[in-house]
C-alpha cells in the first residue's frame, strides 16, 4: 500500500524544518510517543536507528527507526519496523505561496501475518492516521 498526503503550514521553511528535525519536539506533537532511544548512530542522521516506544490507551508498541536519507528540505527517507509492519516514509518539505510550507509525506507499507488482513479490511486507516500525523505537526509548528 503506497499514498501521499500533505499539509499547508503557516510558517517558513527553514523554520519548519528546525522543528520537525528536532528530536525533543517529537514529544510535543506525536501522539503516544513516550521514549526514543538510540541505538547505534548519530540521532537525526543517515544511519541513526533508534527505537520509539508508544502507548496508546492500553495498547503498547514498539518500533524501530531507521533514518535512511536525511537533507530536509529536499528529502528525508525513514523506515519504520513493528509487529506486523514495515514502513517507508518520504518526507520533503517546499516553500508555497512566498512564506508557506507545504509538507509532504509519501508513505509505503508492506504488511505481514494478521497485519495484511487488516490493511484489506481498513486501509483507510493507515491514510487517517498519516493525516492526524502531519496535521498534529502543523498545529505544532503554526503553534511555535
């Protein structure tokens, strides 16, 4: 399953990319988010993998990030590993509109187990999440 979502946000560029590229900031906009721990790397840049821990209502997951490109604006290339799940994540950032910043964020899921049942019952899930996702981020960043 491959799409791409983007969002408006009311600020320069180099103003959005200082926030989305800071880790601490993860925190504030992404929901459940409780620790992210390094593994091996350099935290926000190519090669870093680390694992991020989320608890949603009673429902805990793990996953790991694997940062694969990192030269926002132009291109950051992600990966994300869990239980039943591996994602890819493209994110690129361009000024709009003189002093506007359009995200954009290309997602590509390959499904495993059980995880392929429920990406056919409900792929509009995974789109609704991605949407939450950057507009969390864009009340974040018009926010600061």
């Amino acid at each position: 399953m491959k799409y791409t979502l983007s969002t408006i946000i009311n600020k320069p560029i180099d103003e959005v990319v200082s926030l989305f590229d800071n880790e601490e900031n993860l925190f504030k906009w992404m929901e459940g988010l409780e620790s992210v721990d390094l593994l091996s790397g350099v935290a926000g840049k190519k090669g870093a993998k680390s694992i991020m821990h989320f608890k949603n209502g009673k429902r805990d997951m793990d996953m790991i990030e694997t940062i694969l490109e990192n030269d926002l604006p132009r291109k950051m290339v992600t990966t994300y590993d869990a239980k039943g799940v591996s994602n890819i994540i493209f994110t690129s950032m361009e000024t709009v509109e003189g002093n506007k910043t359009k995200y954009i964020s290309t997602q590509e899921f390959k499904m495993h187990g059980f995880m392929k049942v429920v990406a056919f019952l409900a792929p509009g899930m995974f789109k609704k999440q991605t949407n939450k996702i950057l507009t969390n981020f864009k009340n974040f960043a018009e926010s600061n």
